[in-house]
C-alpha cells in the first residue's frame, strides 16, 4: 500500500505536466492578418483552406487534410479547442452547450478578431 500511493502520485503529476505541455504546443498562430493556424489546418472568414494549408503549413498537411473528403468547413475546432462558426462570425472557447441553461461558453475576443478582423464589442445596459 505504500508502495501505491507514490506511484499513483507519480503518474498523475506526469499526466498533468504532459496535459499542460500539449496546450501550449497547440498554440494558434495567425501568419497573416484574417488567417489562423494550428499544426493541422489554416482557416480564414470563410472557413478551413487547403490553399492556407498548403501555403502556411506545407503541401503534405493540404493533403491530409483533402483527404477528409467532404465537410463542413465552416464550423470547425483547433487543436487547443477553440471553436470558429464562419456564420455566426464568432470563435468560442470549446463547441459545448450547457445541456441545462442552454448557454454556450465564452466567445474567446482575441481568436475572433484575429480570424473575423475588428474588435468584437458587448454592449451592457447600464444599471439601473
């Protein structure tokens, strides 16, 4: 038994550090103004490119990514999560809905200026 508890410990510490590690490899990156990017594909405002693909990330990625066949490419989700619907002009943080209230999670201001362009303002009713 007390041979157990260190090692479990062990292994949940590796399994955070790993997880911490992996978000920060996943990082976007936006090469062009209106254009981002993670290690798999490229977007703009009308949804996931091969052209941005093959042009920022290199032919083979354009390639596997043709090779998905036919999808929608106007709503999408990188590789940290972040979720983009081209129709709502919005990136989100993750593409849940809270089955509850209905709510969906924040929309992530910086990743929807840099794919949508401009500052995405909200508008509060002052207190009354």
């Amino acid at each position: 038994m007390k041979i157990t508890l260190p090692i479990l410990l062990a292994v949940s510490a590796c399994g955070i550090s790993s997880h911490a590690f992996a978000d920060q490899a996943s990082v976007l990156n936006t090469p062009a103004n209106g254009v981002l990017c993670d290690q798999y594909f490229c977007a703009d405002e009308y949804g996931i490119s091969n052209g941005l693909t093959a042009q920022y990330l290199g032919q083979s990625a354009a390639d596997k990514l043709a090779s998905q066949g036919d999808f929608d490419r106007t709503k999408f989700t990188f590789s940290n999560g972040i979720f983009c619907d081209v129709s709502e002009r919005r990136c989100r943080e993750d593409r849940y809905t809270d089955p509850k209230t209905g709510k969906r999670s924040r929309v992530s201001l910086k990743y929807t200026a840099d794919l949508f362009g401009g500052a995405l303002l909200r508008f509060r009713r002052p207190h009354q």
